[in-house]
C-alpha cells in the first residue's frame, strides 16, 4: 500500500470555527509533513514529525496545531483562522526524507 | 526562501512534442528531486538523480543535472496529454526539510 489518504477533501469553515484534517499512511515511514500550497505556487513546508515528535515548526501561527497520536497518523487542528489561510494543505510521508509520498490533499476555504 | 527556480514559468507543446524544463539551485546539494502535480492534486514523485550523476532515465523521462552550474532539466519524450500538469523541482535543505521551486505548468495540446 502506497497510498497516503487525507480527509476531508474540501473543507468550509467560519473564522470561529475549530475543525481537524486528518493523514493516514501505512507504509511505516516515520517522517510525516505538513504543507501548504496557494494556487500557482510551490508547497511549503509547515510542520515535520520524525518518530512521531514534531521535529520542524516552519513558524507556523499557533491557530494550525499538529498532531501525531501513532506512527501513521497525522492531524492538524485549526482554530480561528484567517480567510488568508485558505489553501490546499498536502500530507506526505517518507522513509529516508528525499521520496516523498503525498496524499491528495484538503482544500480549505474560510470564510 | 526558495531553493530553485524553474523555467519556463510555463510550457504549451503539441501532443507528441518534446517538453524541456529547467531548474537551478542556490546551494551545494546530494540530490534532486522532480515531482509532478496534476491540477489541484497531490504531488507524485517522478525521479531523483544524485550529485554524483550527470544523467537519469526513467521511460519517458530524462533528467540531467550540472553541479558546476547549480542546474537541472527535465525531459519528457513523446508528450501526451496526461503529462499536462505542473513539475516541480526540490532539493534538501537539511535533515528533513525539502524545497521547492516554483514549478513549470506544462500543458500538451491534442
């Protein structure tokens, strides 16, 4: 299994709103990312959890919150956000760093 | 900041056609990556090509890599219309951290 799931697919949310995108792989990598990705533009790194502690914070305002609750699990918590946080948030894994695996994405818009 | 940049910043060929695109880089590296990305998808992971390479193959695909000029290309042979998508150069930055560069939008027309 080489896939990397993500849910939901679009997600709606109010600026005083809580909501959780959710990651799951089962290829046992151990490095697992977050990143965030505005229309015609590269991913950008915002969280790295290597053997599920969170290992790089990319400066990320505290309204994104990540989690890793088991080694194919990744969550992130959003919490009053901003309409400038609307994006497609991509998960990816990796055994080595270098190959990594992408799930298809959330695309969130706040309103 | 951004490790690599790419160009053309955009690409139109014709079915069949061979599509080049360029990446350079800033920093010394052990290797580089390419990554394709269909609209609003995720990324899927094409080639990686090391330092000490100067040329990959991988089907359609051709990488070549100048350490001297801090530069990379992509080839892909034979174009077709499921190759429209955007690609995407990156390069370690650190332990764990990858770089992209601002990606080349690729569209092959029937």
């Amino acid at each position: 299994d080489t896939e990397v799931t993500q849910t939901p697919k679009h997600l709606v949310m109010g600026m005083t709103n809580k909501k959780s995108l959710k990651c799951e792989q089962h290829m046992g990598h151990r490095a697992m990312y977050w990143y965030k990705q505005k229309a015609k533009k590269p991913p950008e790194l915002m969280f790295v959890y290597s053997y599920e502690k969170l290992s790089i914070n990319e400066s990320v305002p505290s309204r994104f919150s990540p989690e890793c609750p088991n080694s194919s699990l990744l969550n992130l918590h959003l919490h009053a956000l901003q309409p400038e946080d609307s994006a497609l948030y991509l998960c990816a894994s990796s055994r080595t760093g270098d190959e990594q695996y992408f799930g298809p994405g959330t695309r969130l818009t706040v309103t | 900041s951004q490790q690599g940049e790419e160009d053309p910043q955009a690409l139109s060929i014709q079915e069949g056609e061979n599509a080049t695109m360029n990446c350079s880089y800033k920093t010394s590296i052990n290797n580089l990556q390419w990554y394709r990305q269909n609209s609003g998808r995720g990324l899927v992971h094409l080639i990686l090509i090391r330092s000490n390479e100067r040329e990959k193959h991988s089907g359609r695909l051709r990488v070549t890599l100048d350490t001297s000029k801090k530069s990379s290309s992509l080839l892909i042979t034979a174009s077709r219309a499921a190759d429209t998508a955007s690609y995407f150069c990156a390069t370690r930055q650190g332990a764990q951290k990858l770089v992209f560069g601002q990606g080349t939008r690729l569209t092959i027309n029937p």
